[in-house]
C-alpha cells in the first residue's frame, strides 16, 4: 500500500513538472531558401534542440526573406518580433563591424588562413557581439565572391563600366568599390532578382558566392563570372541578449553547443556546396573568365588598402584589430 503511494506520488509529481516547465520559442530568420543544403541544416538544428530540451525550447524558422532584408531582421530581433538569424557579413556589419576584418578583400591567401586568424580572433569577437546585445551562437560561411554579369568582365576596366549591384548601406562594399574608383548601384537584396530580370533593369553585375548564385536564380539572369574570387564571406548565427538570458542555464548551454557545431557544419558544407556549385554553373552556360593572370596584384593590395584606411577612419573596422589580424597572419605564414 505504502509502495503504491509513493509510486502515485512520484508520478504526480514528474506530472506536474512538465506542466509547470516553461516553454521558449526562439523565432529564427535566414534569407536562405527552404529545401538548400544549408536550411536542412536548420531545420535539422531545430529538431535537435527540441528533442534535447525535451520540448522546452522550440525554433520557429522563417527562411528565404520572408521577414526582409538582413537590416529588417535586425530591427525586428530589436523590437522582440524575432530573436536570431542567420546573417552575412552585411548583417554581422550592423551588429559588430570589427568582425568584418576577416571579408576585407584580398587579405587571405587560402581558408588555411582565415580559419587560423578566425580562431585566434573568436573569444574577441564573441565578446563584441556580447556588449552589442548579442550571442553569437555559431560561426558559418558563405564562401568565395564571385563577380557575376550579363556582360565580358576581362578586367577592371570592365567592372568599372558595368553596372554593378552593391548592397545598400554596406560600408565594406562602399569603401572597396570608392578605393576601386566603380560607380555601383545601390539596392537591397530582395531587389536584386527583379532588376535583373528587368529588361532595362538598374544593374548588370553582381557579386555572390557561387552557391549563392544558384540558390537565389541569379544565376539564370546572367552569363558570365570571375575565376577570381575577392574575399571569402563570413556569416554567424546570433541570437538576442534579451531571449538568450532568459533561458535556464542548461537551455543556454544547449544552444551555445548545438550552434557551434552548426556553424561548423555550415562552413564545411558551404565548401563543399561552393565547389559543386561552380560546376553546375559552367554545365549551365554561365562563362568564367577575368582569372589572377588578369589581375595586377599590387594594384589590388592597393585598393584594398586604401578601403582599409576608409574603414579605419570611420571605426568601422578599428586599426587594432587591423593589426591583430595582421600579426596572427604573420604568425601563420612563418
């Protein structure tokens, strides 16, 4: 009688429990498509956490846009509508532009070294992301930036005659192309497709990672591209202060593990999926030309360090953390 007490007992008690346990609903948002590699990779991410926490924190998805272009998702995360996304290197500008440093044009040699100095620069990046409001989460990758046109790109010269997209209000593009001496056109992402589209439309070139190209259709619209590749693009996975403090401790721990991991899983299938995409593009008709024989390096290194004197100016990207990386470089090519 007294074992059948305690067993009710116990058993009202587990009841009551997972009654009493708070549930979180972490809204997420990419600008990435559904059914890429890489938002199976989320939806995938989704499924762990919940099965983890036993149903007490869930992810609500909102892939391909649906909530805007990157400075919409951040205003919303801002104002509680949302809280985390998956983010380029433009979105990651809005939050904290130091980490930009590691997408400044021409600056690595292979992901041998970004990866390094990206190492070497995490504990103060997630730092940085900490005091803007931020937990940053895990640490993908776009890839390699391509240049992308309706038109021959052979050269500079070319690109300077081109009309050219730039993502509106990213100071990194702003800085490079004013350093470049290109006239581009600034838009939002989300108007990209239809201004290509356009039969008069605003712009002609464009620049994205290879996958990118694919995953957005841009690559339908346009007929040739770059062997060169200007930078390798970061991306994070972030989530608000405001969300992320509210949550147990073993909650934030969950997420903190399970989102490194995804950006690392990310970052290895992003390289994979770049590398897959560009043979799909040239079995596409898609001409790839305007190779490192076509560029004169040292005027490159000049341009790139003429943007980097323009973001150093305006704080952008500080001139310390400049030299940090420049030191973790030298300290990987030795």
């Amino acid at each position: 009688m007294v074992l059948r007490f305690l067993t009710l007992v116990l058993l009202l008690s587990a009841l009551s429990a997972n009654v009493n346990a708070k549930t979180y609903v972490l809204k997420f948002a990419t600008l990435l498509p559904t059914g890429t590699s890489w938002t199976n990779l989320l939806d995938d991410w989704a499924k762990e956490v919940e099965k983890k926490s036993k149903g007490r924190l869930k992810l609500k998805m909102y892939p391909g846009g649906v909530m805007g272009d990157e400075p919409d998702v951040l205003r919303k995360i801002r104002k509680g509508q949302l809280h985390g996304g998956m983010f380029t290197g433009y979105g990651i500008g809005r939050i904290y532009s130091p980490a930009r440093v590691l997408e400044v044009p021409f600056l690595f040699k292979n992901t041998r070294e970004s990866d390094y100095v990206r190492k070497k620069m995490m504990p103060e990046l997630e730092a940085g992301f900490r005091k803007k409001g931020f937990e940053l989460l895990g640490w993908p990758e776009v890839g390699f930036i391509h240049f992308f046109s309706k038109q021959p790109i052979k050269n500079l010269d070319d690109l300077r005659k081109s009309k050219i997209w730039l993502w509106q209000g990213d100071p990194l593009g702003e800085a490079f192309f004013k350093a470049a001496k290109i006239k581009p056109v600034p838009l939002s992402i989300i108007d990209v497709y239809t201004q290509l589209s356009a039969r008069h439309g605003s712009i002609d070139t464009i620049y994205t990672s290879s996958f990118g190209a694919i995953a957005l259709q841009w690559y339908s619209k346009l007929n040739y591209a770059s062997d060169l590749a200007f930078t390798n693009a970061i991306g994070g996975l972030v989530v608000s202060n405001s969300f992320y403090n509210k949550l147990p401790k073993d909650l934030q721990l969950l997420l903190k593990t399970t989102g490194k991991r995804l950006g690392d899983d990310i970052r290895k299938q992003a390289r994979k999926e770049n590398k897959r995409s560009l043979a799909i593009l040239k079995k596409n008709g898609i001409k790839f030309m305007f190779g490192w024989s076509d560029v004169n390096m040292s005027e490159m290194v000049k341009i790139r360090d003429r943007a980097a004197k323009n973001l150093e100016s305006s704080n952008y990207i500080p001139a310390a953390t400049f030299a940090k990386v420049k030191r973790h470089l030298a300290a990987v090519r030795r």
